[in-house]
C-alpha cells in the first residue's frame, strides 16, 4: 500500500461535469491503478484541465520527487475525484464495519475488526490484500461513499454484486497463500458478507473433540466454491493432486503408487513427501471464471518423438486386446513407425517394424510395485505370446504362481510372477486402475 512518487498521467478521457470543482476545493483522489485501488489520497483543485478532461489538483502531502519540498501535481480525469468526506465523529467502529484509515498519506478502504482497545488502538484488515494492520483511533474514521450528490454510507447502499455466488452459510474453499503463490485450499463456510466483495468467513478444522472454529475477513478472489471430488477414482504417476493435511487441501503430484490405494504426495512448495490414502487424495482442479478447469491430468499429452518407448495394439482379429511393446523410430502426421521389441519381421532375423495410427499408441504404463503379491480377482495384464493380454486372477497358488483367466476365450493359464502387471488403462491422458473386484 505505497503511494505513487513521481507523477503519472492518465490518459483515459472522462466527461466534465460543469461547474462541479472550482480552484481551491478541498478533494479526495481515487486512483484507479493496480495497488492503488480502495486508498484516497487528499488534494486541493488548482484549475480545469484538457489533457485529460477533468482538473488539475495539488496533493496534500505527495512530493515530486525524492528529496523535493515541491508538492507533486497532476492532471485527473473528473471521475478520480470526489469532495472530502465531512469530518468522523470520533465514534469506535463497530466489529466488521468498512472503515477508511491513514497510512502512507491516503486513507485506504478496510474493515475494522472491532473498536479501539485501552491503548486507543484500533485493528483493521485489508481484504484485498489480507493485511492486518493497526492504528491509532484517531487515524479511522467511518468510510462513505459520494453518490448523487450526497454521502452514503455503505449500510445505506445495496452493494452486493448480483453476480455475487456466495451466500451465508455456504461451505467454500479459501486459498492459502506463501510469497503470494496459493499453496492450499481450507475448508470453511460463509459467516457472513460484508459491502461489496468481501466475505466473512470461519474456516473449519476437525478435531478430536468437535468442530474448531477460526475466522478471517477476504476479498472473494481468494475464495472458490468447494472442489469436485472423484469418488472411487485410482491415481497414477504424476497425477496433479490435492492432499489433505493440517486442515487443508495442498497442492502436490503423484510421485509412487502403493498396494491398497496408497500413494506417495509430494506438495508442491514443500520438499517431504509423505504415504497416504486414496480418501486423503482428489484430482487438482482450478476454479476459472466459475467453472472448474482440470488443468492437468497426468501432466502433459504425452509426445510420441524418435527413441520413445510405447505400446502397440492391434484390431486384427486373434490380437485384439493385447499391447505389445515398441520404441518409435520416427512420426508422419497422426502415423508412427514403429520397430516392436518381440515381435519378429517374415525372416525372423530382425525386429519387426510396421506403421501404426495414433489410436492403436499409448506410452508405456507406469511401473506399480507389488510388495504382496497379487490377490484373488486383480485385474493383471499377463505377458503371453510376446504381448501383454488383459486377464484377472482366478487363483493364488503361491505367492509367485497365479491362474489367470482370460474372459474372451475363457481360458485359464498359468504365470510366473514376474509375468504379470497390474492393468491400467490409458484414458483421456492418464493412466486409470480398474477396480481390484471383477466379476468372472
């Protein structure tokens, strides 16, 4: 909340209203720049201008330059400028009620967080920015706003935006910010909405012994309507994901995958990664002029260049539903050529290599460790006549031999454990696991 120094010109023509200003009237400027925005700086009309269209005004305690006694003025639009509001009556401010206060040579709009304390001080919050800071109550004073020609104050003015998406009561998300990057997102409910865009809200904490509660005052940019959750949804390596922790929703990736719908989070701005649950877990989507945005999903598309290793599948008849692995020797337009790592060409000598269309590649799957072994009726791919073929485990003989039914030919075989992969499906850009209980 710094006021400018050195003088800036506003170019943006603005009808004059005549007769409005007239040299030596007290003002208050009203910039309308970025930083700016809400604060009030005072100055007095020294004459009309034309470049813009508006007046030329003396700030009160803006200075040229650094080191000048000269008093900085410039050239406004009519629309920066309004009279200065009668003189506070030197009341307290009642708890949430907008105020405006001096710092920095202008008076800034917040909210005040009660009145003042024995020391005569007064706390104020910035929405906007989520400053807290304190002052002296003679340094508040109650904020008004200049409207056809008279002073309202804002408990007079139905300010609420009609686009405004929140109402009382209503469970949200708020960001959580470090060095102004949002790290998380905290669960909390609407309490309360104060002038303009500014909501009251107390965030939610689960404990042991009930329900904690914690309140703060925010412009609504910082908040969203709470996140969509997948239900029954299996993560996969480098998932964008949020994880729950501390009361909040962090942002983070996938970095391993686990037995029992475990998974390794690393946060985004942190460096420790940590094991949990699917439950703690759900896909990162971005709340984006009110819609949610998935924005990644696996990371990026994947970019099938020269030396890529992928899988192959085919719609011939008796190779439908196997992938068989491959490495990309070059692409033309949606085809690749590619040279299989099993499969032979006519002599038997070399590898096979053949051109294939986008829709039969897929990189290669995650790799997803298998501490205990598979389990009665996981979903495998088993690795038979020189390709993978989706299959589901029919039996345990140990916990390196598996039978593996195969639905299509209704078949069983036998596999070593190094044999078999859990299956995943490539769908949509990410990796899917189907559901650990099929049926036979």
């Amino acid at each position: 909340m710094r006021p400018p120094r050195t003088p800036r010109r506003r170019d943006a023509a603005s009808p004059q209203t005549a007769g409005a200003f007239n040299p030596g009237d007290p003002v208050e400027v009203l910039p309308d720049e970025p930083g700016l925005r809400g604060a009030h700086f005072a100055a007095v009309v020294v004459g009309p201008s034309t470049k813009p269209r508006g007046y030329t005004v003396e700030y009160d305690a803006l200075l040229e330059s650094e080191g000048s006694d000269r008093k900085l003025r410039e050239a406004l639009p009519a629309r920066s400028l309004r009279p200065r509001p009668p003189p506070a009556s030197g009341e307290a401010p009642a708890a949430h009620a907008v105020v405006d206060a001096l710092h920095d040579d202008a008076w800034w709009l917040g909210v005040a967080l009660g009145g003042a304390d024995g020391a005569g001080k007064v706390k104020v919050c910035f929405p906007e920015t989520r400053e807290v800071m304190e002052f002296d109550a003679a340094d508040i004073r109650p904020h008004l706003e200049w409207a056809g020609g008279e002073w309202r104050s804002p408990d007079s003015m139905v300010e609420i935006p009609k686009t405004m998406p929140y109402t009382k009561g209503m469970q949200i998300e708020v960001s959580k910010l470090e060095d102004d990057s949002v790290v998380a997102w905290l669960p909390a409910v609407v309490a309360k909405i104060i002038w303009k865009n500014n909501l009251l809200v107390e965030y939610t904490v689960s404990k042991s012994d009930g329900i904690a509660l914690s309140e703060e005052i925010v412009d609504v940019k910082h908040v969203r309507p709470c996140s969509p959750q997948a239900s029954a949804i299996r993560f996969c390596m480098n998932d964008e994901v949020e994880a729950f922790q501390g009361g909040g929703w962090w942002l983070g990736v996938i970095t391993d995958v686990h037995p029992e719908l475990k998974y390794t989070f690393k946060p985004a701005h942190l460096g420790v990664e940590v094991q949990l649950s699917q439950k703690l877990l759900r896909l990162r989507y971005d709340w984006v002029d009110g819609q949610w945005i998935q924005e990644s999903q696996n990371a990026l598309k994947p970019k099938f260049t020269q030396g890529v290793k992928v899988e192959v599948c085919s719609d011939d008849e008796g190779f439908r539903g196997a992938w068989f692995e491959a490495t990309v020797l070059k692409s033309a337009g949606s085809k690749f050529l590619v040279e299989y790592a099993t499969l032979k060409a006519d002599d038997e000598t070399k590898p096979l290599t053949e051109a294939v269309e986008a829709r039969h590649i897929r990189p290669s799957p995650p790799h997803i460790p298998v501490v205990d072994g598979f389990k009665l009726l996981d979903e495998v791919d088993a690795f038979c006549n020189d390709g993978w073929w989706v299959g589901v485990v029919s039996k345990v003989i140990s916990n390196q031999k598996y039978m593996v039914y195969f639905r299509p030919w209704k078949e069983e075989m036998e596999f070593e454990h190094g044999q078999l992969r859990f299956h995943s499906d490539w769908m949509g850009g990410r990796w899917m696991r189907a559901s650990p209980a099929l049926e036979m």
